[in-house]
C-alpha cells in the first residue's frame, strides 16, 4: 500500500481555551483532487498552517509524503506548493523580482522560462510593481509562484478570490492538466460550488471537527435528496411528520419542498393513497448538502 | 544561513541603512567642525559653561570642562547622543522588525512556505542585522576619525578612540538583541517600532539621571548605557572584562532565547 500523500492522525490545536481543530484524522492520497470546505473559523486554515508549519499542534501529528510536517518540514516544503487565502508579496519588489526570489529557494532548471510561461498563461505583466497589482493581479502571482517548481502536492486556500470567471478557467484547467501529471491538490474553499466541479472527495469541517468525508458523487446520492411535492391534499402539509424530513419550504399552489433524509419506501408509504399533482425527487446541490450537515 | 533571504534582506533594509548612516555622519561633522571655534574661545565658553547648573551638565555627559578641551573628550562628549543613542535606536528598529514585518506584512506566509528552515530564517535575518549594525558604526567611526584628524590640535590616543568604538558597536548590538527578543515574544503581529525607540530613550534617561543624583547611582545599572564607558580621556581607559562579559554575555543569551523561541513560535497573518 503506498504512503499517503497527507496523513492527519488525531491532531488538535488549541488557542489557549479556544478551540482551533479537534482530533482531526484525515488520510488524502497520491493524485487526488481533495475538497476541504467549511465556513469561515470551522478549521481549514488552521490545518493548512499546521500542515506549511507555520503553527504547531497541541496535539496529534501530521506527516506529508510520509514525513513529519514539523521534523522534516524543509523537504516537505521543496515538494509543495502553497497558495495562501490572503497573503501580500513583498511590496517594493516588481512581480519578476518577486518570483525570481522564489523560485531561487528551489533546485529549479529553466526557472526563468517556467516564470515566463506561467505569467504568458495568465497574462500577468512581470514589470509592474507588486503594490501596484489588483487583488486578481495578486492572486494571479500566488498561482504563478505555487507552481513554478512543479510541486508533487499543491496547497490552496480559497484559491479562486478575486479572480475573474475567464481566469478561473484557466486556472482550474491548469490545474487538471497538472493533476494529469501526477500532482496532488488538496484544495480548501467555502464556495461549494467550485469545490463540486474540481474535486473527486471532499471532508466536510465544522467547528474544528470533520463531519463528513466521502467521494462527492457519493456524497450527493448517498442519503439526502431534495423532495418536491405538488398536491391538492391539504393533509399531505398538515401531517409531514415522517422520520428524515428537514427544512420544509411551503412554495405558492399547494407546493411544498424539503430535504429528506429518510428511506424512499417510508416516503412513497407515506404519500399513497394522497392526492398528488406532481412528484420531483432530485439530488441535492452541494450547498444544500452542506447546509444540511450545518444545520444538523 | 539561506544567501538568498539574506542578499534580499540587505536589499531591502540597504536605503535604511543608507539613510542613518547620513544622518549620524551629518550630525558628528557638524558637532566636530565646532571645536576650533570652540579651543579659539575656550575662556569664555568655559565661562559660560560654568553657569550651567552641574546637574544639567552632567546630563549632557560633561563632568569636567578640561574634558572638552581635548580633541577625543570633545568627540565623546558630543557625540555620545548620535552613536550611542542614535545608534542603538537604529539597532533596535531594525532588530524588532526584521522577523516581525513578515508577519504584521503579511508576507510570511510566503516565506515560511519555502523550502528553508525556521533557524536559517533566523540566522539569515540575525546575519542581516548584524552586519547593518556593523556596517553604521564602521561608517560612522571613520566620520569621526577623519573629523578628529582634521580638528585636532594636539595628538589623541587612536587605542583610546577604538575601545570607544568598540564600546558604541557593543552597545548597539545589545539593542539589537533586546528588539530581536522583544520581537519574538509579541503573540499577534503589529509594528513594536515606537515601544523600541521609547526603551532605548527610557534607559537612556536613567543612565544619565544616575549620574546627576548619587542617591540614583545605583538605578544605572539596570540601563546597558552604564557598562558603555565613554571616559575615553581617562589614562586608564580600557576595555573592562566584566563590561565586555555584560556586552557579549547578555546579547549571546537574548539572542539564544530569541532563536529557540522563533523556531517555536505560532506565525499568523
């Protein structure tokens, strides 16, 4: 069985009596496009950090590529790439400046054609100064500078802010060519919409905790569907008490909506014999999921 | 030690550099082109001088006026303020920011995840600072040396003028292991830039108000000010063991602790 490209075992991080994670266990491997979503505080960033060494755990451990993220974080670090959520270059430097600096911290050939290509790809002018960049323009050069050492694992932290619709694309396209090639992405964001079309698993993480982890398309058929139903038999509304039926929406002309977690057999029980005008049984969109796992 | 975060850091801070490197030469050249004037009307400033409440002239560092009639006492005495305290609020800046920036500007995140280790940041940043301290009081002492030449009237004692040199590099070094350390503890990230000038003039300040009152004589010693010895006219001038253990053995043990504790520290941005 080959070593995990990341191997999460127990690991907690506290902020005094804050809770940061909690004996997170998480195993991602080679080649995989793995989702990491959550809101804002749930965890992600935290775990990244852990995982860049840029925090130490309370406790557990982490091991990329089947080394200590802590012990041999310098090894770990020439063969991943990171795009931090929200992180400013160096100001006073103009971007080539900026990337030649950090593509000379790796064993790199063609370094310099590497940097052209990649800025060629997402139209980034190399001679303007960092500060004078746009947020999109910024987070173009993240991207640059991740994958200019062609890493074995890529990092990303809501990769995709402040980019436009046209460089998502490409960016994302880059990424699936790249991913082609061998290259693990381990990819956190809390827009579930990017997540669902990227990813192939995904852990759901809610107050430090992983509260869900399962294949997306798993995760879609696995239990809940999204249940319309069109009547004429005021009973069906009044007596909706069956096991798994969450967050009812009563819509205009005796529709009504929800989630349902239960059983088909208990739910077509339920509705023989009712006077029904229409019946639509759908999977719900990953925002409907993960609400689902919030609310519960 | 990583030459390319170091070659960067020397890029960075060299306009800084540049700029109290002019400042401090500026301020001993003009000190210094007074001395003719000064041994041409002797008599009377030594006249007027006498006037000044001896406390008030002790704070300046002038206990005895026959030390300004001196080519290198007049050096010590006037520019004590610009390479000592000048100096080490230099040091100090330098050394409270030089790891911290990279966390308050947010930048860290992209050197903390390069293939390089915690302690060759540190010791590339420490490399930085040490050499840009180094570099200051080298410029600065040649200002002074050269001044000397140029204004003296009478031959100076050049074993004199470098122990006086070594004891300004010493103390600023200090400094910059006190913002070094000072800079290491701070848990959220924020510019320590004023609370560094503040401790540099803080203890300063004590320095010299122990030796106004000899009630205060003792509260000098918990300022660095004290173990640097300025008495450059003394006979016996020298460097003293136990100041240079001070010196070396303080700075080595915040820097110690700095270094342990920044290869441990939590970085946020």
């Amino acid at each position: 069985m080959s070593t995990p490209m990341i191997d999460i075992t127990d690991l907690s991080k506290f902020y005094g009596k804050a809770r940061g994670i909690e004996h997170l266990n998480l195993e991602i491997n080679e080649g995989e496009i793995f989702g990491f979503i959550g809101p804002n505080g749930a965890g992600k960033s935290t775990t990244i950090r852990i995982l860049m060494n840029m925090i130490f755990p309370t406790g557990g451990s982490a091991r990329i590529m089947g080394m200590d993220v802590i012990r041999e974080t310098k090894k770990i670090k020439s063969l991943v790439g990171y795009i931090p959520s929200d992180a400013n270059a160096y100001s006073a430097m103009d971007v080539h400046e900026f990337l030649t600096y950090c593509i000379r911290f790796y064993q790199v050939e063609n370094g310099e054609k590497r940097i052209t290509e990649l800025s060629e790809l997402f139209e980034l002018d190399l001679n303007r100064k960092i500060d004078e960049l746009s947020l999109g323009n910024r987070k173009k050069v993240s991207i640059v500078q991740s994958l200019m050492h062609s890493p074995k694992l890529l990092i990303l932290d809501e990769p995709t802010t402040g980019l436009d619709p046209l460089m998502q694309s490409v960016f994302f396209e880059l990424l699936r060519s790249e991913n082609k090639r061998g290259m693990t992405i381990f990819f956190s964001s809390h827009i579930l919409g990017e997540v669902q079309m990227f990813c192939k698993r995904v852990a759901i993480i809610k107050e430090g905790k992983i509260i869900q982890l399962e294949d997306i398309d798993t995760l879609r058929k696995k239990q809940l569907k999204k249940v319309s139903i069109e009547f004429t038999d005021q009973l069906i509304k009044e007596n909706l008490t069956i096991p798994g039926v969450e967050k009812v929406i009563t819509g205009p002309d005796n529709i009504i909506s929800f989630m349902y977690s239960g059983t088909l057999n208990d739910l077509v029980g339920f509705l023989s014999g009712k006077k029904l005008i229409n019946l639509m049984i759908e999977e719900p969109s990953l925002d409907e999921i993960f609400m689902h796992y919030y609310k519960n | 030690m990583n030459r390319n975060l170091f070659l960067k850091e020397m890029r960075r801070n060299a306009s800084s550099l540049m700029i109290w490197m002019i400042v401090i030469t500026f301020l001993i050249v003009l000190t210094m082109s007074v001395y003719r004037t000064f041994m041409d009307n002797q008599s009377k400033i030594v006249g007027m001088l006498s006037l000044i409440p001896k406390g008030a002239l002790q704070f300046k560092g002038i206990s005895n006026f026959n030390d300004l009639l001196s080519v290198l006492g007049f050096y010590s005495v006037n520019n004590i303020i610009y390479m000592m305290v000048l100096g080490s609020i230099f040091a100090i800046v330098l050394s409270s920011n030089i790891l911290l920036k990279e966390e308050y500007n947010k930048t860290a995140e992209y050197l903390l995840t390069r293939p390089v280790n915690r302690s060759e940041i540190f010791f590339s940043k420490l490399a930085v600072l040490l050499l840009n301290v180094f570099l200051l009081n080298l410029v600065t002492s040649l200002a002074g040396f050269i001044c000397i030449e140029l204004v003296k009237r009478a031959p100076f004692s050049i074993g004199s003028f470098l122990i006086l040199s070594t004891y300004t590099l010493l103390l600023n070094i200090l400094f910059a292991a006190i913002g070094l350390f000072i800079s290491t503890l701070i848990k959220r990230a924020k510019p320590v830039t004023t609370f560094s000038i503040g401790l540099v003039l803080i203890l300063y300040f004590i320095y010299t108000l122990s030796k106004i009152t000899e009630s205060a004589s003792k509260i000098g010693y918990i300022s660095p000010f004290r173990f640097a010895n300025v008495d450059a006219i003394n006979p016996y001038y020298s460097l003293e063991f136990w100041h240079l253990a001070y010196f070396i053995g303080i700075s080595l043990l915040l820097t110690g602790l700095s270094c342990r504790l920044y290869i441990r520290k939590d970085i946020y941005t």
